[in-house]
C-alpha cells in the first residue's frame, strides 16, 4: 500500500507542479493556447489564475517533501486534502460549463488525492 501511495503522490506531483507553475508564470492567454481544455482560464481573473497556479504549486510541494524528509508527515495528507478541494471546485466549473469528459478527468484527479490524504492520514 505504501508503494502505491508514493507512486500515486509522485504522480499527482508532477502533474501539479507543472500545471501550477504554467499557471504563476504565463499568461492566461497562453495558457489557453497551449493546455487543451484549459479555456476555462479566460473566464476568471489574472490574479485569480496565479492564485490557484500557487494553490497546486504547493499542493504538489505537500503531497511528497514532507514524507520524503520525514519532516512533519502530518502535512501529507493536508495537501492531498487541499488539492482534492481544488479538484472538487474544477469539477463543477467543468459541468457548468458543459464540458463533461473533462469533468470525469477531473472527478479522476479528485479521487487519488483522496486516495492519498486517507492512505497518508
């Protein structure tokens, strides 16, 4: 369980460590441009962007270098909590805006963080 654990975060910390840092460093527009389903980004603020760019950065943080240093583990969980919120807000800014196989991706996303935050709680 434990392996499936660290594989899963891993994962998950790639995935948002890239996703959050596109969204801190470029713009909306390019983000748009370059993330396929990622329009949903010119429908909110450019502050509003960084911040969530920010939220997944230190998610992806959260998710492995507290247990990798064995510096308070505790945060592990936490992380994968706060992400899973940010992937339970994703998922019904998906379905408002009719886009439901992204919405499954998303659903998918919110799942293994939950996975994690339980299996690391």
């Amino acid at each position: 369980m434990d392996t499936a654990l660290w594989i899963v975060a891993g994962l998950l910390a790639v995935m948002y460590l890239a996703s959050g840092v596109g969204k801190l460093f470029l713009t909306r527009e390019t983000v748009a441009g370059v993330a396929s389903g990622a329009s949903w980004v010119l429908d909110f603020g450019p502050g509003t962007v960084k911040f969530i760019g920010l939220v997944e950065t230190l998610g992806a943080v959260g998710l492995v270098l507290p247990a990798l240093l064995d510096i308070a583990p505790g945060l592990v969980p936490l992380a994968a909590l706060g992400l899973a919120l940010v992937m339970a807000g994703a998922l019904v800014l998906r379905l408002r805006r009719r886009e439901p196989l992204l919405a499954l991706v998303d659903l998918g996303y919110l799942a293994l963080c939950a996975f994690v935050a339980i299996g690391r709680a």
